[in-house]
C-alpha cells in the first residue's frame, strides 16, 4: 500500500508551498474524504412522514494541519507558512492519500500558525472553503473524435491484394468514453476547421449543442459546459448568442458510465476535427 500523504498548495500567482516531510509533514486532514450532503424535505399535510424536495451536494469545508519536521527550522518555516498563505489570493489544493491524487479550487478561510513553546515543531493549520466540492483528477483525458490513427511503421508490411495500410479514419464521426468518475464531469469541446463548416453540432445522446455560423478554414471554437461557466467563443470572441434554441448543455456532461459522443453539421463535416477533453470528479479522496 502506497503511504504518502502529500499536501500541494499552488496560490494564484503559482507560487507553490509542499507538504510531503522534507520541511512540513501532515498530521490531519479534515473534509477530504467526502462532502456534505444535504436533504431538503417538506412535511405532509395528511398522512405520516415527509415528502423529500431536493438534494445537493453542498461546498466543501476542507482543513489540513501540518507540523516542522525539524524543529531548529521552526522561525523560519514559520515566517514562509504565514506569507504564502495570504486570503487575498485563490488556491488550487492537491493531495495524495493512499497513492491517489486529486485536486480542487478553494479560497482561504483561516489560518493559524499558533505561538507555542519555540522548541517543540511549529503547527499550522490552514482552512479552505471550496464552492465546487468535487476532487478532480490531475490528468485530463480526451479524443480527437475525426482522429485519423496512423498505422503505417515497421516492419514495413505490404499487402498484395489490399496494398498498404497508412492510417485509419474515423469515418463514423463517434466516439466512446467509458468514464469512471462519481459525479458527472464537464467536458470542454474544440472544433478546428479546415475548410468552410456551416452549423456545426455536437451531439451526446439525445441532447446536443449547435452553433448557428458559418466556419472558415482557421477557425477555432471553443465549447464550455460547466454549469457556472457556460460559454461558446469562435476565436475568442463570445458567440453565445448564436447557439440553437433547442442547445442542451447540461447534456454533454460525462455520466458515469458508457457515454458516445458525435458530431455533425449542415455542410463540411469533413473538414471539422473535434475535441473533447475533462477531468474526472470525484466525491472524497
């Protein structure tokens, strides 16, 4: 079994302060395991018990402690810990328990790097709120969906009757992602044009995004679907406005599970090539 247990903490300007007991070592982890769930409920008017409303997943309470690995470094350290950690600024928080590794944004809340007896190891405690609560996954995962695979290498093979196999398209405009996650993932989708592309849509399932424009040869679009952060820009620029009315973008999430992705469009669907890249979620680490 893996026994790290690692606390990485990269502020907003990429400055980067590690626990992993060269200098500090961790000796608690509060709200990483999983988040708090909460049940909204109404009584009924007649009969027994209650009738549930809602559900949710709420924002993430995560706090880690810390403690000097060598005490005759404590003013030091100690000087270092309450620089970095400033809540003037925004954090990204990975940790490595048990030989996995996540992440996630967080504000500071508190810190406290109490004043105690200046020969025993120096503490700090360092208190985060994250208003997304899923952990994700330090890789992105992704595919070209026009992804042409190439196949021709050595040794050198040539077939008499059916020639040279040099690559393989994917002719049928799909592709499958068998995702692992807890909780449905974002995905962020860009198309790149070859040629002039006319309305072109991404399909997932039943539910699609169609932007209504007309693409040229260069042309990059960007496709966001994260709930708070809904967007579509054609080279940068916002062109939410020109989406299909019919769009669902809550329906390009990755659910756990077999999810097969598509695209089409009205004319020049030869000439797109598709991204679709997120990282997984997770409940707790």
């Amino acid at each position: 079994m893996d026994t790290e247990v690692i606390a990485r903490f990269v502020r907003s300007d990429n400055t980067e302060f590690i626990v992993d007991e060269t200098d500090w070592g961790l000796t608690a982890i509060d709200g990483a395991d999983a988040a708090k769930y909460e049940l909204f409920t109404q009584k009924n008017g007649t009969g027994d018990g209650d009738t549930t409303t809602g559900k949710r997943v709420a924002a993430r309470d995560l706090e880690l402690q810390a403690a000097v690995m060598d005490t005759r470094l404590n003013a030091e350290l100690r000087q270092q810990a309450k620089r970095f950690f400033n809540p003037k600024s925004t954090y990204r928080v990975y940790l490595t328990y048990m030989g996995t590794t996540a992440w996630l944004e967080a504000e500071l809340e508190a810190f406290q790097a109490p004043s105690k007896q200046i020969d025993l190891p120096q503490e700090f405690s360092a208190y985060f709120l994250a208003t997304d609560p899923y952990w994700k996954s330090v890789d992105d995962f992704g595919q070209d969906i026009a992804a042409i695979t190439p196949r021709w290498g050595f040794p050198y093979m040539d077939h008499p009757d059916l020639g040279v196999l040099v690559d393989v398209a994917n002719f049928a405009r799909k592709v499958t992602f068998d995702y692992d996650g807890d909780v449905p993932a974002w995905p962020v989708i860009t198309l790149t044009v070859d040629a002039p592309v006319t309305n072109p849509k991404i399909v997932n399932g039943t539910a699609f995004v169609r932007l209504i424009d007309e693409l040229a040869a260069g042309d990059t679009v960007v496709i966001t679907t994260a709930p708070q952060r809904i967007r579509i820009t054609k080279n940068g620029q916002n062109v939410l406005n020109r989406v299909d009315r019919a769009s669902n973008f809550a329906g390009l999430a990755l659910q756990p599970g077999t999810n097969v992705y598509s695209f089409a469009a009205d004319y020049g669907d030869n000439s797109l090539h598709v991204v679709i890249r997120y990282n997984k979620q997770y409940l707790g680490v």
